[in-house]
C-alpha cells in the first residue's frame, strides 16, 4: 500500500488495491495545483481559456482532453468523483445537483418509451412520484412491489424491464433488499439493478460488489453529513456513466464547484461518522425497545429485526437511522415531537444533528392511505435520523418526548 500513495499524499486512483475505505476517503482523487495546496482547491469558475483557437477547436472536438465549461466538467467536482467513485468500488462517479438529480438522470440517460421500471414500493416519496407522475408521461411504466417479497419482482419483471430500482435499509421503516439476488433477477432479464445507497453509504455497503450496476446518492444526507448543501451522484461502469454524463451535460443539472468541496469535506469524516451514528442508533433502539411505551421498533441492528442476518451479510453497520411506534395514534406522536427541546424537527437525515419526523404527515403524506398501510407507515410511527450528541442527552431527550405524550 505505501507504494500506491504518491509523494504529494495523493492516490492515483487506478491503484487503490489493498487500500482501506478509511484511506480512499481522505486520499483518493486529489489533483493539486502548481500552489501545491494541501486541502483541495475549490475552482469558481463557469469557463475555462484555450491558449488559441485551434486549442479549443481540439477540445470541443474531443480530440484533447480537458475542461472546456462547468456544466460539463470542473475540477473540483472531478475530484468529489473520482473519490466517491473509488468509495463504492465503481469505475466512473457522475455528480448533479441533487439526489433527485442522480435518479432523473440515471433514468432518462438509460431508458426509452416503451421500457418497464421494476421499483420498490418503499423508496423515497419523491422518487416514487418521479416515476409516477413523469417517467410516466413518457412511456416508461414502473411496477411497484415490495421490497422484501423476492417473489413480486420475480413476477414483475417483464420483457420490457430495464431497469431494478430499490433502497435499502428502506425509509422509515428500515426493510432490507437482497442486493445478491436482486441483481441476479436483473442480470437474467438483461436489466440493470439500481441501488439508492442513500441510509448506508459506501462506508457500511457497496452495492456494486454485491452485484448491483449502478449507485445513486443523495449527497445531501450523510455525504455532507452536516446538513449543508444539496447534491447527488451516480456510480458505475465507464459504459453507463458515459451516457448519464453525455446527459448531464445536456441537460444541466450539475453539482456547483462549491458543494463538490463540502461534499469532498464530508468523505473525509464519513467513515468514523457512520460508526458513530451506528452505534449510537443502537443504544437508542435497544432503550425505546425497553419500554412499555413503545409498540415496536424498527432497527436493522436489533437482532429481533426479521431481515438481521441478511443486513449483517451485506452491511458492516447498521447506519443511523430508525423509527419505532408510539402506544397511541397521531396525537400521541406530535406531542411526542413536540415536547422535545433540542432534537430538530426537520425532513433532512442524515446530518450530525439528530433529527425527527412524523412521516405519515410530512415525508410521505402524499401516498394514499392504502399505500401508507402496505409501508407500514401508521399515524403513530416517528422516524428518528440519531445524530452525533451524546447518546445520554438524547435519551434525555426523548424522555422529555414521552412525558409530554403522557407516556412517561
Ligand atoms: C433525500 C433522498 C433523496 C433525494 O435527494 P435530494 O438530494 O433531496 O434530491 C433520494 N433518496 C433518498 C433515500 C433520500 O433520502
């Protein structure tokens, strides 16, 4: 390994084996100036000059490599690709604006009319209504189904499917997807299997070595980790990142130079972050499961959790987020809220803040009511993203929660 790292402290990326995560995250991808700056340099620039015109005829024609416009490359957010690219375990990394900007783009950059979408029933709210409401207008059908039930996405898939689209550990109500056997589903069908790592992050699972063809991120989460700036990525093979590239610089939807840095700062940390939020989610979930007032908890960590053994098979965490059911209904569950004094209220997770949500109010809202039951997202369900404080003062906390549900 120590002959892998250069003088300069950077990894070449093409020779990352037999480095660590932990290492890849601080050292791979680094391009430093002639100022030979130590941390990354953040280049605010829409346009980059030719030094004549031949020049820039050579670099519009592809015949010389190089940046020619922010919309199409920028050093720095190169820089958040190619380590997030080497993170996961992927040949190429593609970053937009958002995660929502990843999901657009892996799915017009791959898909036609006529192509069937085989999804998850518990996916993000809005990557469902994506699919549903524009995809659709299109001519791309998607086809739910439920995350855990191998047998609906076998049934669903069809001649037309394209494309395995699912997230797991799932939002709220932590389901995990069999990304081995999913993948093999799709590869049999010619389809490709899409994982939105969004709850685990390369730091406690890489689809892509589980078989999966492409990753999507919503950066905004745990990537920044501090609840900062909005942004997403796509990761895969040199082959279908060239066409979600040759659509991004199409279409637009970039990451600004600016958030690449954040998020480049954010992967520094994410390792030992993610250990931390794993083990402090732990000790919160065993304590609500103590208590009387608690109906369940849903927890990939908690060895009662049904799916246990396949979430410690292809994760090495279980991620800082969980939800569990408050004896009583809605209102048992907004005073609990909001009797807290110091947990956010807020729909982003993820971040060194612990924060709080109803989803059957807010993040999922817009399902209808037969949707929400076949998600398990019941009036009484709180979704917590359990932060970076100490594990004793959000306890502390939630205890204030429980007084003012009148549970204590
Ligand atoms: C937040 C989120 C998204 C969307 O990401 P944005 O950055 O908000 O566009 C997609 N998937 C999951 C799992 C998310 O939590």
């Amino acid at each position: 390994m120590a002959n892998s790292i250069k003088k300069d402290g950077a990894i070449p990326v093409a020779n990352l084996e037999g480095v660590d995560i932990d290492t890849i995250a601080i050292r791979a991808g680094i391009h430093r100036t002639h100022e030979l700056e130590h941390s990354e340099a953040i280049f605010p620039t829409s346009s980059f000059v030719f030094n004549n015109a031949a020049e820039a005829a050579a670099r519009f024609s592809g015949e010389s490599k190089g940046n020619i416009y922010s919309r199409f490359t920028n050093p720095t957010v190169q820089m958040f690709e190619e380590r997030i690219a080497a993170m996961e375990g992927g040949e190429r990394a593609v970053a937009t604006a958002s995660g929502m900007a990843a999901i657009l783009s892996t799915c017009v950059a791959l898909l036609k009319q006529g192509d069937n979408v085989v999804c998850s029933r518990s996916v993000f709210g809005t990557t469902n209504v994506f699919f549903e409401k524009y995809m659709a207008k299109f001519g791309v059908t998607t086809t739910f189904v439920d995350l855990t039930d191998f047998a609906q996405w076998q049934e669903a898939v069809g001649q037309n499917t394209r494309l395995l689209f699912l997230e797991t550990p799932s939002n709220p109500v932590c389901e995990i997807g069999d990304i081995k056997a999913l993948s093999e589903l799709a590869h049999r069908h010619d389809a490709l299997l899409v994982v939105d790592n969004c709850f685990c992050t390369p730091a406690l699972q890489r689809p892509l070595l589980l078989g999966a063809d492409i990753v999507v991120h919503s950066a905004t989460k745990y990537l920044d980790g501090q609840g900062r700036c909005v942004g997403g990525v796509v990761v895969g093979s040199n082959v279908l990142m060239e066409d979600v590239y040759g659509f991004l610089r199409s279409a637009g939807p970039t990451m600004s130079p600016f958030n690449a840095w954040v998020f480049l700062k954010g992967l520094e940390t994410l390792c030992l972050r993610m250990k931390a939020h794993s083990e402090s989610a732990l000790a919160i979930a065993e304590w609500l499961d103590s208590k009387d007032s608690v109906e369940s908890v849903f927890y990939t960590g908690l060895k009662t959790h049904p799916q246990y053994e396949l979430a410690r098979q292809q994760q090495n965490g279980f991620g800082g987020v969980l939800s569990f059911r408050i004896k009583g209904g809605k209102d048992e569950a907004w005073k609990f809220i909001d009797g807290l004094q110091f947990i956010s209220i807020t729909a982003n997770l993820g971040d060194t803040k612990s924060t709080i949500t109803h989803p059957a109010t807010t993040t999922h809202g817009r399902l209808s009511d037969e949707a929400k039951a076949r998600s398990g997202i019941t009036d009484n369900l709180i979704r917590i993203s359990v932060g970076l404080e100490s594990v004793e003062d959000i306890k502390k906390d939630l205890q204030l929660g429980f007084m003012s549900a009148g549970l204590a």
